[in-house]
C-alpha cells in the first residue's frame, strides 16, 4: 500500500530511515531501493532496460502473454516497484495479458531523482517499449495511486487503446490539508485530465480505500461524465487502495470482452464490483 498519503495527511513528512535533502520529495517517492530480480515469482518475467529522453538507462520486468490479449503498460503506486506489479498482476498474467511493468528513475537502483515531469519521460520510454512487444495487439495502460497520475498524463500524450486508473485522487495537493500543501511540488491535476483525456477509460476505486478516499474517484467519475468521456467506474464493495488480483483480472476481462459501443456487462465481475457508466450515478444491474 502506498504510504505517501497517509504520511502526508498526518503531514509529519516523516517517514522512518533516512532524511535527504530535499525531505517533501523523499516522502512523495519513498522509492524502494532493492534492485529487481526475478527471483521467486510464479509466472515467467524478465527484467529490461530502456532508455528515457533525457538519457537515463531505466529497468523494470515483462511478463510475456498471448497473442489473442491486450498489452498492459502499469505504472505503480509511489512506494511500490516493478516487481510489486508482476505479484499483483499474476492471475492476468496468468490468465494471457502480457505486463510491462515500468519502474521509475530513484526506484529499485535506478539512476535519477524522480519528480511529475521525470515520471512523464520514464513513462514514455516504456510505452515505447509495451508499444513495440505489442506489435498488432492493443496497449492498455494501466496506472495504481500516484502512477494513475502518470498513467493519465501519458494517455494524453499518447492515446492508448484504454486507459485504466486505479484508487486515483483528483490532485496531489487535494490529499494534503492546510498549508502544507504549499510544500508539495507536484500537481498531478488528474481533475483537469479527466475532461480533456480522449482515451477510453475506466477508473476502479474502493469504497474502503483508506489512502485515496472514495470521495477522489466519484468526483473524477462525475467529471468524466460531464465531458461525456468513453468509460465506467468499478466501485469495489470493501475493496481497499489495492484490490485483489483476481478482482482485477475479472474487471479487464470485463473490460475487455464489452460490446462495441457499449459500458461492460455487471454479469462479467463479482457482486462486490458496481459498474457504473460515466454520466450516470447508479450501478448498472446484473439481473
């Protein structure tokens, strides 16, 4: 679970270890440091290299799938990794999705500080990388917590196939009250976003998400809507800030399998999962 939010809210912006010199920065990406390896995992996965923009060499993994299923790009939470994201996503792999899980420059010995615009370039060089193994597949790219931030920003760069957001705010600063929000130097505006993406777009939160409140999701639920923007929400009954990866895999075979033109059937997922098209604000039923 990330814990920038939960750190931020408290506003300590004290978090245990050590304290860099720049303290906000250190506690918005508490970046792990371990390298990446492939040890343990239950599903086959490799660790690549690519290159950014401005020339930093950046590894994350690749769990291969099958040609008949979408290639999803996933952005991690702040204080998550690459290889967090292959355990999470393990039943969608398992199930045929290919994963390129990106890792940011800071996180799992890669060079670099991180920040909003260095996110941006890193996300970028690895949607070139899901872009090229995807060859005639869709690319879908799929952004947890803070990287639904990242995940939004590069779907208006670069439109995917679908856009996936999960337990995503409307802005950094709205996680953070009073005047420490004036510390915080990132914008993250996903509210802005939200309007103008062209993506189709599906945005999961949990009603018992205790980092990113519910209230966050319902209102870029509501945005979407007024933009009359493609796409549903999957509010999860008891679902916290990082649903269950088999709750997940049912949502992209939803997701996936929906008819043209039409929000994903509600028979497709659990009976804890409500799919609410945008521009409405009642759950579709499954009867």
């Amino acid at each position: 679970m990330s814990r920038l939010f939960v750190l931020l809210l408290a506003i300590g912006l004290i978090h245990a270890g050590a304290v860099r010199a720049d303290p906000v920065t250190d506690r918005i990406y508490p970046a792990p440091r371990a390298p990446l390896t492939t040890d343990g995992l239950t599903v086959p996965a490799e660790v690549i290299s690519v290159r950014t923009r401005d020339g930093l060499d950046l590894r994350g993994m690749v769990a291969p799938g099958l040609p008949d299923r979408p290639v999803l790009l996933v952005l991690h939470g702040n204080a998550s990794s690459a290889r967090d994201a292959i355990d999470w996503f393990t039943p969608a792999i398992d199930a045929g999705y290919s994963v390129v899980a990106a890792d940011y420059r800071g996180y799992s010995g890669n060079p670099g500080q991180p920040s909003e615009q260095g996110l941006a370039a890193d996300a970028d060089a690895f949607l070139s990388h899901a872009r090229s193994l995807a060859g005639d597949r869709q690319v879908w790219i799929v952004g947890h917590s803070l990287g639904g931030g990242a995940a939004m920003a590069l779907a208006e760069r670069d439109a995917p196939d679908v856009l996936v957001t999960i337990g995503t705010f409307t802005r950094l600063r709205d996680m953070v009250s009073g005047l420490s929000r004036a510390m915080v130097p990132d914008a993250y505006r996903n509210l802005d976003r939200a309007r103008t993406g062209t993506a189709p777009w599906f945005l999961i939160h949990g009603f018992a998400d205790d980092v990113v409140p519910l209230s966050h999701g319902q209102t870029l639920h509501a945005l979407a809507g007024q933009a009359r923007r493609s796409g549903a929400s999957f509010a999860i009954v008891g679902g916290g800030h990082r649903p269950d990866g088999v709750v997940m895999l049912r949502i992209l075979e939803a997701i996936r399998t929906r008819e043209r033109g039409r929000p994903p059937s509600p028979r497709a997922v659990p009976d804890s999962v409500k799919v609410i098209p945008f521009g409405q604000s009642t759950p579709l039923s499954a009867g």
